[in-house]
C-alpha cells in the first residue's frame, strides 16, 4: 500500500467519476449556511502534473479528462466539474489535474474546515506543501487515514463529507473499508459517506457492493461506471463505483442525466456502460 503514488493513474476515469460526484456533493452542503467538514482518508498529493513526471508514463488521462476537455455541450454537473480544471490551467492546455482535495478547497466556506490523512510520506509531504497557503481551515496528517477517521468522527459542525478512497493494493482495504463505515456510522450515523471502489475482477471486489448494502444505512446510492470489457487475463481495471451513503435526494436524477454522457465520452468498446440503484432516498 505505501508504494502507491497516485500520480501515475490521476485525471483517469475513475477520477472523472469521483471528482465531479464529490463537487456536487460539496455543492449540497453548501447550499445551507451550518459549518461543515470535509474529511479524506487517502487524499494523496493534492495536484498532478499531467505532461512531466509519473502522469506521463501510462498518460491514463488521456481516456479520462483529456475526452471531456474540449467538449461544450457537457451536462451541467461536468461543465462545473471541469471549469474548476480550467482554472488550474488557464491557457486552456491541460497540463494539471487537481485531487479532490483541491476541489473541496475551491468550494468551502470560510466557516468549513478540511481533514486530511495521507500515509505515504513523500505523497504527504507534497501535500504539505500544496496547501501551506491554505492556513488554519485545513489540517493534514501523516497516518492511516482509516485510523485517523475515528479520532474525528462526530465532527463538532454534525455536518460532513467524508471520502474513503484507498488504493485497494492490498486486499485487506475491502475489510477495512467495510469496518471503517460500520464505525463511522455508529459514531456519526447522519454524515454523508462517500467511498470509491475500483471495478476487479477479483472476488473481494466484485463482493464489495453487497457488502456496502448490508451495513444498514437508512439511505444509500450506489453508481458504477464501466469504460471497457473487463480483461480475459483478469487484470486491470475496466471502470469504477461510488457508494453514497445518507445521498441528497436530488442526486438520482442528476446521474440519470450525467452517467450517459459519460458513458458515450469515456468508453472504449461495446461493453462499456453504467449502473445505479439506491434506497431510502
């Protein structure tokens, strides 16, 4: 696990999905006036180079944010998406892409703060460095975000997002992310969860979903995207998901609406597609 560097995979698919989702759900608290908090258990290095260092070596950009770039008739959750792209690269030629740590940044209150837990030490210190000017509202810790979530789970606002995205290099990531819920859940039953999941062949993967669904939440959304058939080799991953739970009511019909596009923008062959099913919303 702690050889993962994100850098190699960032502006992919599985960001796309992840990040326009996490800017709609920002949008969501922000549209009351109560502080909230926003938590990462992964948050990785915080900025990415796409044209010079580990970007360039599998460029997975470029069947990722590179096909929405010069698209302009995007939806309007991907429109607000990648406006906050453009600003990173404001001669219009994507050479950055942001982590979601950034996205939260560009979206919070003065009132709200940012938590963030990144255990590798040289992505940690990256991190570091990329949010000194950010002052007091962020705070980032060098540990096991998984750890970490229990010492801030209820935040003193009772109002947060809380993003669990590990690498799932290690396979022991599907147990602790299944543990990591049932906790937060039973500290903080009312906080909006949002974990990301990759689409495996490997049967620890392929169970998750279940699993999620099992825990008990009153209300939960589960939304996957698949950009290509899945490898004969078993290898590789051929899409992505996004479990939500206590999802804002108005979130069905936006991926109603959002998941087609992309599924025609970012798929590779004929089985690409998406899923969505939710509860108790």
């Amino acid at each position: 696990m702690l050889s993962y560097r994100h850098a190699f995979h960032a502006g992919n698919h599985a960001d796309v999905l992840k990040h326009f989702l996490i800017v709609q759900l920002l949008r969501y608290l922000c549209q009351k006036d109560k502080a909230f908090w926003y938590i990462e258990s992964h948050a990785g290095a915080g900025y990415y180079a796409l044209d010079v260092g580990y970007a360039t070596k599998l460029a997975e950009h470029r069947n990722g944010i590179d096909r929405l770039w010069d698209r302009h008739e995007l939806p309007p959750a991907l429109a607000e998406y990648v406006e906050l792209i453009r600003e990173l690269n404001p001669d219009g030629v994507l050479r950055a892409y942001p982590g979601s740590p950034h996205f939260a940044l560009k979206l919070m209150r003065e009132q709200d703060r940012m938590r963030l837990f990144e255990m590798h030490s040289k992505d940690s210190q990256l991190l570091q460095d990329n949010f000194r000017e950010a002052g007091r509202r962020v705070k980032i810790t060098a540990a096991d975000g998984f750890a970490g979530l229990k010492a801030l789970l209820p935040p003193p606002t009772r109002r947060a997002l809380i993003l669990i995205d590990p690498a799932y290099e290690d396979k022991g990531d599907y147990r602790r992310v299944i543990a990591a819920l049932e906790d937060g859940l039973a500290r903080f039953p009312t906080g909006l969860y949002a974990l990301w999941y990759p689409l495996l062949q490997r049967p620890e993967a392929r169970k998750l979903p279940e699993k999620l669904k099992q825990l008990g939440a009153k209300s939960w959304l589960n939304l996957s995207l698949s950009v290509c058939a899945a490898a004969p080799d078993g290898f590789g991953m051929h899409g992505s998901g996004m479990f939500l739970i206590n999802p804002p009511w108005v979130l069905p019909e936006l991926l109603k609406e959002t998941l087609p596009y992309l599924v025609a923008a970012l798929g590779q062959d004929a089985a690409a597609g998406f899923s969505l099913e939710y509860g108790g919303i």
